[in-house]
C-alpha cells in the first residue's frame, strides 16, 4: 500500500513485546468479582476477569526504525558524499542519518528546489523530535572531548579519521562502515594504505574498547585518536606524514591538524 502512496517519504516502524508490558503493568488490573456459574468452570475462569480501568503508559519498543520511500530515499543517496549504502530501513538511533544531518547546511542543498528540499527537512525534524536531545548531549559531551557508553558509537561515522599508534608509530585510518556494538567494544570497519612494494588500500576491523568502569570517559582514552573530536598530538612532521593512511587530501588535511 505504501509504495503506491507517493505522499508518504517515511514511515516509522515499532515493534513491541506485548506479553512483556501486560506484565510489567500487571498491577494496574483490577480483579473483577466472579460471577455466578459452575464451580469447574468458575476454576478456569480468573484470568479472564481482570480489567484494565484506563490508559496504560507507554511500552519501550523493542526496535524501531524508518524505512524510507520513494523522493526521499533518493534525495538521501544524492546527499551523500563518502560512498557507503544508506539502507532503506534505518534503525534507532539513527546514526547513518545523524552522520549526515550536516549535508542539510551543505551548499549543494542550494540547488535544490523546495518541494525536494522538503523530503530531508521534514525526516530531520522528526529527528530533532525524537531523538534531537540525545544528539545535542553527545555533541555536548564531544566538543569537551567527553564520551559516554550511550554515544561512543556516534563517534565513529564513515569518513572519520581515526588514528591509532602501532609500534609506536601512528597509524591513520578511514572509517569505512558504521560501527558494531560488541560487548564492551566497538568493531569499527577501516582501511589504510599498507605499503608492500608499492602502496595497496587494506580493509581491516578495529577494535575500540570501552577504557574505564564508569559511564563516561574522555575521547583520548579510548586509543583511538579522532582527528575531528581530539587532534593527534605528533612529535614532527615526519610523524604527521606517518599518522595518515588515507588518500593525497586527507593527508594535506590531516598533516594541518596534527601540526597545529
């Protein structure tokens, strides 16, 4: 039906547990007496005659996510710079489209007409809705090279650079896919340029793992440099041209940043 409808550009798709909430609610039942009948019949009878008396509060879904149709799945695609597929499903929170919520200010948006530029501003405002204070306290909690468990994963957005120091030397990486959340760790999936004879791209996982027991902890103890959140800190030029793995203009970029 959706598909054939070419008003709707999104739906949002939750999914619940609804044993799981007339369970944790169950108190909010109220017993009712049993009427008169057969004393066997009466012993099968009870769980039949609880009520509930009003509205309950709201379930937690158990997933949710957009799926995106038509005009504005396509305008995704066009927005996008690095080349990593945007799924037609999109699940909370939502980090392929908090990763690009920057292209709406791109210049590029300009050329769009308005009935276009419609689709994306209206999916993003139903993302400042949902989930516009989780974002805004993760990029609180960045610009003061701060993270927690709840949005280290934001951290990691494809096209980030990432520095890590192998035999002490630093190694740069591109952020390739957005991350998976493994038990205490991300799985971050990277590429570099190794050197074996002449230079060859390589793929390769990272592993970031969660440094402290508390619920917060800054972005340089996660042994894993950020060059957008937390410079490198290099002890020479040579160092900066050894951090980089990634193509000429990142490392025309990148050699700025860890100079400065």
């Amino acid at each position: 039906y959706l598909e054939d409808c070419d008003h709707f550009q999104f739906v949002v798709l939750m999914t619940y547990d609804c044993i799981a909430h007339n369970d944790l609610i169950r108190k909010d039942f109220l017993r009712m007496p049993m009427p008169n009948m057969d004393q066997n019949i009466a012993a099968q009878a009870p769980p039949f005659f609880f009520v509930l008396q009003h509205d309950s509060k709201a379930a937690k879904a158990e997933r949710e996510a957009i799926k995106l149709y038509h005009n504005l799945r396509e305008n995704v695609y066009w927005l996008q710079k690095e080349n990593v597929t945007v799924s037609e499903s999109l699940e909370y929170p939502y980090l392929q489209l908090y990763c690009r919520k920057a292209l709406l200010s791109d210049p590029i948006c300009d050329h769009l007409d308005s009935v276009r530029r419609g689709y994306p501003d209206a999916l993003y405002n139903y993302l400042d809705c949902r989930v516009g204070s989780e974002y805004a306290e993760a990029e609180n909690l960045f610009a003061r090279g701060l993270v927690n468990r709840k949005h280290w994963a934001k951290l990691f957005c494809p096209g980030e650079v990432l520095v890590t120091f192998e035999s002490g030397q630093p190694v740069a990486y591109i952020c390739e896919a957005f991350p998976e959340q493994l038990e205490g760790a991300l799985q971050v999936r990277c590429w570099t340029w190794e050197f074996d004879g002449k230079f060859f791209r390589m793929t390769t996982d990272l592993y970031i793992h969660w440094p402290s027991e508390t619920e917060v902890a800054a972005v340089i103890d996660l042994r894993a440099d950020l060059l957008s959140v937390s410079p490198v800190s290099c002890q020479s030029k040579n160092s900066a041209k050894l951090a980089v793995g990634a193509t000429t203009t990142d490392l025309i970029d990148c050699q700025e940043i860890l100079e400065s």
